[in-house]
C-alpha cells in the first residue's frame, strides 16, 4: 500500500511539473492564469492510474515468473555461454550500423579534437586520454593503410567491442540476483536493438568509451553493494575495479567525481559496518587506487607533457547561466558594484550572436572569464550567493531553463543523435563517410530515426528519444525498490551511479541526449535493487570456478 500512495504523490508532483512548470518555463512565461487546471487533473489522474498499474505489474510479475521454462533454459547456458551470446548478438546487431557509416559519425566534438590528435594536446577540456587514442588510431591507419578513415574505423571497432560487452555484463548481472527473466532477456533484446546505442557506439565523441566504463563500474559497484565478502574472494574483481575506475575518470573529467560519490554514498550508507573494515582492506586498496594514479596522470604526467586542465568555467554552467540570467533581466536593479562585477566576471568579446539564452550554457560561457574567476574563487561564490539572495527567483528559473529537457518531456530540442558526418572542409584533414556497402534502407533507417522529429514528440514512442522523463524513471524504480527499512537500506547505494550521473546531467551546460545517453544504459541495472530479495545469488559455472 505504500507504494501506491507514493507512487500517486509522484504522480501529482509528475504532472504538476508536465502540465504547469514545464510549459511555462519553456514559453519564459513565468504567470498564471488558470487554464491549466483542468490538464493538471487529466495528467495527474493518468499518472496516478499508470503508476498504481506499474506497481501491480512489478509484483505478479515477481509472483509469477519464477520457474518458468525460459528461465531453466537461460540457467542451462551457464554464465560463460549466456556472456558471450549477448556480447555477440549486441555486436552483430550493431554492424549494419558501422557498415553504413564507415569509418564512424564524425561530429559533435571530432573538430577540435582532430585538430589536437594531429597537432599538439594543449588541454584537458577533452579528456586527454580519448584525443590520444584518436592520435593513435588515425597514425595506425596512415601508417599501415594509407588513410586516417581505415584508423577510425579500427577505434569504432573498439568502442563496440567495449559496449556491447558493458551491455552483455549488464544481462549477466540481472540473471545473477534473480531480476525475472523476461526483464532480462528484454534488456538484452533492447540493447541489441535500440539504435541509439548503434549510432552513438561508432560515434568519434568520449561519451562512447566513457559509457562503457560507466556501465561496467556500475556493474562491480552493484556486486560490491550487494555481497562484498564474495565480491572480495574473486581477486580479478580487484584488479578490474581499479582499471576501471581509472579508465573511468580519465575517459571523461566528470568521472572522478561519480567514483567518488559513489564510493563516499556507500560508506555513509553503510558506516556501521566501517567497524569491520579490515575484512576488507584488499576492497579499500582497490577502491583508492584509481584515485591516485589519475591524480598522478592530471598532475606530474599533465606537467611533464605540458598539457593545462580543462577551464573552470566548463563546470561552471549552473551559476554562470543564473549570473547572466541576472545581469539581462534584473540589470537596473544592480548596484554599480554588482555591475562592475558582473562586467568583471563576464568580460570576454561578445561574439556575434551570443549572450544569455535560457536552454543552454554555451553562449553564456563563453563570456565568463576563467581567469577572473581563478583569480579569487573565494570571491566569486561569495558574489554568486549575495546575486542569489537578492534574485531566487531568478535563480530558480534559470536552473530550470537549463535543465529543462531532463525533466519535461515536452522540451525536445536537444534530444537530436547526430547522424551525418561534418563537412569535409570543417575538419583539418578531409575525413570521409566511406561505407562498406551500400545499403540504402539501413541508410535511411538510421537517418529517419536520428533525424526525425516524429520520434521525439509522439507521446509514449518518445519514452525512448527525450531524456525528459529519466527524472521521474529513477524517482519511481526507487519507490518499486521499497519492501522494508532494512532491506531498502541494503539496496539503496544500487542507485548511487544513477543519481551521480544524473547530477552530473544537471551541471551540463544543455539537456542533450548525448549527456543522458549514459543515464538509459545504466537504467536497468537499478532492476536489481527492485527484485533482490536478500538471498544469495545464484552461484556462478563450477567451469568458470
């Protein structure tokens, strides 16, 4: 029974947001005239039926899928086999895709990064180490075939290779603490088949390596949350955690903050078992690991290579965009100190056409000095609270504006997956769409469904194109998780990669569905939590043993 009530009190709060929040932010119309009423009791009594059913659904589900066929048959397979046949089938499944777009889609950030792969790494603004595997792999290609394109393809090759087997893992772990099978094999299937994982696999962007390693740390983080002391025994868990970790770090810069926050929300969650901690000192070791050694590769190996952290302002986009909502809409109501501020803060060139636009940070943060802000961060936090205290409201709205598309469902202008290679004369050198065979539908397939609008503003099929509903996704699987005090207290941390991640969409500077691409793939990991019922998991192959 109380799921249900709060899976109502999600309801109302879902639909206030959709029917009243949400449009008003979106049109910047910020007054209320009642028309929205009647919408809200509609939403709010669909959403309420929907989450009260999605309930019911979770549990004959639990109740009746326990001992069925497909479950035996599953089991039959062993885990080796049952691995390598999702890898596989993900894999092949994602090859029609790579054979179109040979050697990979080359657009999002592939401009500036070829152009430093070719040339000189300056910085860290994106990852080092992603810019130096295209250095790599396009030197591979002209070396040994010729063309940069033959190089890439290899990379694209590799980033498949790591995601599908991420993917696969992500299967593994939902047989082994018991989800229902049918969920299980619907993740593989959706995996396969869900073409963004396609596209975005062979896309030349750091979002591809890093979801792998985000899905696989997830995967170890969920092992370790739910049984340590076995996680513990198989001492290649140890060593893989701490490569992973790193990998995850060091392939995006926000990674080290989910490793830390994950890793920190565990210990909180479970800081009465710290009392216990030499049983696992192997754990610890393995945990901290990764933390110096990308310490040690962002400071004396950054030092030795000469190569500058990324600008502060990148991870500036929240205050940035509420500074400069202020310094637009509220100018005549600043002091001529806070003006001078403002003026100091944001004194880079204007270019043509930038300034404050509400649903995304880029024009705003390109006018935020990073210099000025290193100068005396002290300075700047306590400027950005006393602009606070004197506009929330503003503050308010403009966190809202940018960050609407992560939780309104009607904001779809960023939800577009890049499918078309950039012009060959925006590149430094002419990289070159090459398919491997000419497949015209599978062409238009993918095209159609990266490029089409109709994906993304039919209600339901828009479920799997707008990053706008992940919010309430994550809010209502942690309700389907409850069963008592205890036990949500042992499956809580399950969701720590998913509520990092999620923070980290928030602190991006627009609601992309590259930025919450990563969000979906972890998704279904959080199943754990809603059907571990405390027992132990099912023990692994005697072969693999």
């Amino acid at each position: 029974m109380a799921k249900k009530i709060w899976m109502i009190v999600l309801a109302f709060v879902a639909a206030l947001f959709y029917t009243v929040v949400g449009p008003k932010i979106k049109t910047q119309d910020l007054s209320f005239d009642g028309s929205e009423i009647i919408p809200f009791i509609v939403c709010f009594l669909i959403c309420a039926v929907i989450n009260v059913l999605v309930v019911i659904a979770v549990q004959k589900l639990d109740l009746t899928i326990k001992n069925e066929k497909l479950k035996q048959a599953v089991n039959r397979l062993g885990d080796t086999k049952l691995l390598l046949i999702v890898w596989g089938v993900i894999f092949v499944a994602w090859l029609p895709a790579y054979i179109v777009c040979f050697p990979g889609i080359l657009s999002y950030d592939i401009v500036n990064q070829t152009r430093d792969a070719l040339g000189v790494i300056v910085d860290n603004h994106h990852p080092v180490l992603h810019t130096f595997l295209l250095r790599v792999f396009m030197r591979l290609g002209d070396g040994v075939f010729g063309s940069y394109e033959a190089g890439l393809g290899i990379l694209s090759l590799v980033q498949m290779l790591l995601l599908s087997y991420a993917l696969a893992r992500v299967v593994l772990l939902l047989k082994k603490y018991k989800v229902p099978m049918v969920i299980v094999i619907c993740t593989a299937l959706c995996s396969a088949l869900w073409f963004m994982n396609a596209c975005l696999s062979i896309s030349m962007i750091k979002d591809t390596l890093f979801s792998a390693f985000l899905v696989l740390f997830a995967c170890h983080f969920t092992e370790i949350v739910i049984e340590p002391r076995q996680y513990i025994q198989k001492k290649s868990n140890l060593i893989l955690l701490s490569l992973i970790g790193f990998l995850l770090c060091a392939t995006r810069n926000n990674g080290f903050h989910i490793y830390l926050f994950c890793f920190a929300g565990l210990i909180l969650l479970r800081i009465k078992e710290i009392k216990r901690i030499k049983l696992y000192i192997a754990l610890v070791v393995a945990i901290v690991l990764p933390i110096f050694a990308y310490k040690i590769y962002t400071g004396p190996v950054f030092d030795a290579w000469d190569i500058k952290p990324g600008e502060v302002r990148e991870a500036l986009c929240v205050p940035i965009q509420q500074l400069k909502r202020v310094d637009v809409h509220r100018a005549d109501m600043l002091s001529e100190e806070q003006a001078a501020q403002m003026e100091y803060y944001f004194c880079i060139p204007v270019p043509t056409g930038h300034g404050y636009v509400p649903f995304t940070a880029d024009y705003s943060k390109v006018l935020f000095s990073s210099e000025s802000y290193n100068n005396d961060p002290i300075a700047f936090w306590k400027f950005y609270l006393e602009i606070g205290l004197q506009f929330p409201k503003d503050y308010i709205v403009a966190f809202l504006s940018n960050t609407l598309g992560f939780w309104y469902p009607g904001a779809d202008e960023f939800t577009y997956v890049e499918y078309y290679n950039y012009p060959v004369d925006w590149l430094p050198v002419p990289l070159e769409r090459q398919s491997l065979a000419d497949l015209k539908i599978i062409d238009a397939y993918y095209a159609n469904l990266c490029t089409a609008s109709f994906w993304r503003t039919t209600p339901v099929i828009n479920l799997f194109f707008v990053p706008g509903y992940v919010a309430w996704i994550l809010i209502m699987v942690m309700i389907l998780a409850w069963k008592n005090f205890k036990q949500y207290l042992k499956v809580l941390p399950v969701f720590l990669p998913l509520i990092a991640q999620f923070g980290i969409m928030l602190l991006s500077p627009m609601a992309s569905y590259r930025y919450s691409w990563p969000f979906f793939l972890l998704l279904p990991i959080s199943f754990v939590a809603v059907w571990y019922s405390g027992e132990k998991a099912e023990p692994e192959d005697k072969k693999e043993n």
